[in-house]
C-alpha cells in the first residue's frame, strides 16, 4: 500500500535529531495535522529506548487516533516504529540517521496499510507529498531549535 522514503541533510547533529524524533509530544506544535501525541511508557535498555505512544492525526471533522511501539536503537542509529493499534492495518517506519561533519542526513521510510481500502486509495495519491511535508516540519524544526547555539 502506501510506501515511501525520504532524505535530508540537516545542519544538526546526529543526537539532536534522534532526540527530536524521540521527543513525540511535542509533535503537535510543529508537525501538519498532528492534533495530539501521547506517550505511555518509556523504557530504557542499556542504550536503546522503548516508547509506546498515541497520535492523533487529523483535519476538520477527520480525525484518528493511532498507537505505536516506538523503538530507540543506538548501534544503528535508528528508530523503528509499528503500529500497536488503530486505524492502520499495518505500519513499518524507519528513520536512519548518519552524521557526518556538521551535517546529518536523515532517512526516512514508511509503509503502512490503512483498514478502509476506500482511504489507502486516496492516501496512495498523497502520500508522497504528505511525507515531504513532515520532513519539511522536522527540518525546520530542528534548524529553528538547534542551529542558533
């Protein structure tokens, strides 16, 4: 269903993105249509993280509130996320981060199947444009948080 994949380069560094990315409640205040984020558990292991959270994705009357399982994993530089419960049959993410300098080149995949065949045809249409614009809100927001230090 839905798939696509994104890269950037970010001035930050590597840390500063990954926390960014980690840092889901804060979603609402700069991604398009996030309306809420929250998170229910965080555990630590050894250097990975676990987090189990909610977003509430939306516009006007639509809106849909989905669970992920959220996993930190250092050796990789990477944070998978999958889907728990919710509107999404299925949802695999990947966010790859390598630094190199000053600069970090961001990755990001995602695949997922929403339940209503009628909407995954519609997102398909989409669904590119939608990733580009939440790269975008990521970019601005780490250059706006960590580029004036």
């Amino acid at each position: 269903m839905p798939k696509a994949s994104v890269k950037r380069t970010i001035n930050c560094t590597k840390k500063d993105l990954i926390n960014l990315v980690l840092n889901i409640e804060d979603y609402p205040k700069f991604i398009p249509y996030c309306l809420n984020a929250k998170i229910y558990e965080k555990i630590f292991d050894n250097d990975n993280q676990l987090i189990i959270a909610d977003l509430t994705i939306g516009k006007g009357p639509f809106k849909d509130t989905y669970k992920s399982d959220v996993k930190y994993i250092k050796k990789d530089d990477s944070i998978l996320v999958k889907n728990i419960d919710g509107p999404l049959k299925y949802l695999d993410n990947k966010w790859k981060f390598k630094e190199t300098g000053k600069l970090t080149e961001v990755s990001f995949d995602v695949d997922f199947e929403l339940k209503n065949k009628f909407l995954n045809i519609l997102m398909t249409k989409s669904f590119k444009y939608g990733l580009d614009k939440i790269a975008d809100a990521f970019q601005r927001r780490a250059e706006e948080l960590f580029n004036n230090r």
